[in-house]
C-alpha cells in the first residue's frame, strides 16, 4: 500500500460503531457482546438496518476517493454483503411489525462528511482504520442477537451474518494494519 499522508485525528468512530454510542477499546466480540445487553430485536434491525446503510454508502464513496486497490475491493465487498444482508433482514420485517432503517443518523452522515474530506492514500488509511473498529463492535452486536434475540427468524439472520461480518472484521484489520506505524494520528 502506499505511504499515507499525516493528518489530524477523527475523533469520529466507524459507521458501524456510531450507532450503537461510541467506541470502548476493541476487546474480543465475546465481552463485546455483553455491551448490547438491553438491544431488544427491534432494536437489532434498527441497528443493523442502519449498519446495512452506512457500509453501502461508504463503500460507495470509498470506490471513489481510495487510492489502494485492495482498499477499492473491500469496499466494493461491503457494498455487496451489506446490500445482500439489507434484502435478506427487509425480507423477514416485513412479516413483522418491524422497519429498516431508512436514512442514515447524523453520526453517519458526520462521519461520511469527514471521510470526503481525504483522498487517496489518506482516505484509505481512515477508511480501513473506521471500518476495523467498526466491525469489532458489530460483531458484537450480531453475537448478542444470534444467542439472545427473542424473534426466531432474527436470530437466524443474526447467526447465519455473523461469520460474514466477522470475515469483514479480519479483512478490516489487515487493511488498517498495513497502515499501522506510517503517519501520525
């Protein structure tokens, strides 16, 4: 990968993480599950809907400003399985008295604003670093679904998705970790 250019600190979390409050140190998805305790199932399709949304349209931005082209096909990757995860939970709500998500929160809207502030290899660099620590905190909240979700269905979603975003955890990792020790930040 390219070096990346030195740039200021997002205080901002990944698109994933800013909808759930904020990020705590990454920890392994076990304790991290334990974060999502009061997240009813309604909740879970809020969150995850949301999740669906954001790593679509930043991924669509990511094709536009990365510069790597291994950052490109991530990015291409989280724009198909989030599209895909997006029709397969639309499919189950709409059985239920549940909605999806429709527009991104202010957190996501931020922090796409901030990414289309980078380009290049400094766009990948917090791109990846985002979407590393983005996809600790989901694979938590879809652990705590899979095993404490009160809606069959939902938690079936939750645990065929869960090895899906834990591969997007480890691929996340990889990019952001070949960042790792360049710049400051």
């Amino acid at each position: 990968m390219t070096k990346f250019m030195r740039s200021g600190a997002m205080f901002f979390t990944t698109a994933a993480l800013l909808l759930v409050g904020g990020l705590g140190q990454a920890g392994d998805a076990k304790s991290q599950g334990d974060d999502f305790k009061g997240v009813t199932d309604e909740k879970f399709v809020e969150m995850a809907s949301t999740i669906d949304l954001a790593e679509i349209h930043l991924g669509k931005l990511a094709l536009g400003q990365a510069s790597s082209p291994e950052v490109k096909k991530f990015a291409q990757r989280m724009v198909d399985d989030h599209g895909k995860a997006s029709k397969e939970l639309q499919a189950i709500v709409s059985q239920k008295n549940m909605a999806l998500a429709k527009d991104l929160d202010k957190e996501h809207k931020d922090l796409a604003a901030e990414l289309k502030k980078h380009h290049g290899s400094e766009f990948d660099h917090y791109y990846a670093k985002h979407m590393a620590m983005g996809h600790k905190k989901a694979v938590g909240l879809y652990e705590h679904e899979s095993k404490n979700g009160n809606d069959a269905a939902l938690r079936a979603f939750a645990a065929k998705t869960l090895p899906v975003v834990r591969e997007h955890l480890k691929m996340a990792e990889m990019l952001a970790g070949q960042a790792k020790g360049i710049g400051n930040e």
